[in-house]
C-alpha cells in the first residue's frame, strides 16, 4: 500500500482517534480505518501523548468544562424534543434529558456544591449566611489571619482549642 500524503495522513489519524474516543473497540476502529490493531494504539498513543495531561489542568477549569458539556447536552435534547415529530422522539430525549440533569447534580453533589442530602439544602444554605456573616464581621474587626484560621480548624475539627459541649470546655468553667 502506496504512503498516504502527509495531510491524508493526519486526516486519517483524526479519524482513528475520532473513532476511539466515540467509544469504538480497537477491531473496529482498525477495520474502519484500513489500519491493523497496533497501528490504530499507536497513532492513539502519540495522539494523547501531545496532549496536556489532565494534571496539568486547572480542576476548577476543567468542572466548568464538564458542567459546560452537560449544559449544551441539556440544552441540545430540549431543542430534539421542540423539534421532534414523533412521540416517542419526544418522550426519549425528555427521559434523557432529565439523566443528564439528574447527573449534573450528582456530579454537582460529589465537588461540595450541592450537599449530598438535598433534603438538607436549606441547613446548608441557613450555613453558609452564618458563615459569611461571621467572616464579614471579622473583616470588620480586622481580625488576624491567624485567628481566622483558628477558627476555621477549630470548626473542622482539627485545633486543640476546645469546642462547646466538649468534656475540656465544661471543665474550664
């Protein structure tokens, strides 16, 4: 077989990574591509090897991403069941539209920013008033940097200086 011309040649391992990344085994990928098994890993592997890792990526950055993704999927299966003229088109991409959002929220639930128990939102909410009000009134106050990181292990659990209702805290009384 004759070389493929160099932008052939790059448009055909786009393809093969397009392939894989889409979820194909590498049989299929292969037989697709004209290629055998080990040449698809290997266009594969020198593909993601001029990719940033995904530790060189900020985490913050890359949960906006994903939560971009799952905004655009909801959004594009809103526009499926506008659009759709069967029913069944209608019902399908309402069910799954409503998995994405439902992952949405589970993902939002595993980073801290939905509380696992959404039956305690409010608590939580009713928490973190509480919690702005107290850094508001230290700023206030200008008070150090050190006691506000006291408080804060303090409130984490991880500070010697006793909390209320603790066995050292009734005996200094």
């Amino acid at each position: 077989m004759p070389a493929l011309p160099p932008q052939a040649r790059v448009e055909r391992n786009a393809e093969v990574v397009r392939d894989r990344a889409r979820g194909l085994g590498w049989s299929k990928v292969a037989e697709r591509n004209g290629l055998s098994e080990r040449q698809c890993r290997r266009i594969c592997e020198e593909w993601r090897a001029t990719r940033p890792s995904a530790y060189d990526h900020d985490p913050l950055a890359l949960l906006d991403e994903i939560l971009d993704h799952y905004d655009a999927g909801i959004e594009d299966l809103a526009l499926v069941r506008e659009e759709a003229l069967q029913d069944a088109v209608k019902v399908g991409a309402v069910k799954a539209r409503m998995n994405l959002i439902r992952e949405k929220a589970e993902l939002l639930q595993a980073v801290g920013i939905l509380p696992r128990d959404l039956g305690k939102f409010a608590e939580e909410r009713d928490l973190r008033v509480v919690a702005d009000t107290v850094w508001a009134v230290m700023d206030k106050h200008d008070v150090p940097d050190d006691a506000r990181l006291d408080l804060a292990a303090t409130l984490r659990g991880n500070s010697s200086v006793p909390t209320p209702g603790t066995q050292a805290t009734l005996n200094s009384y």
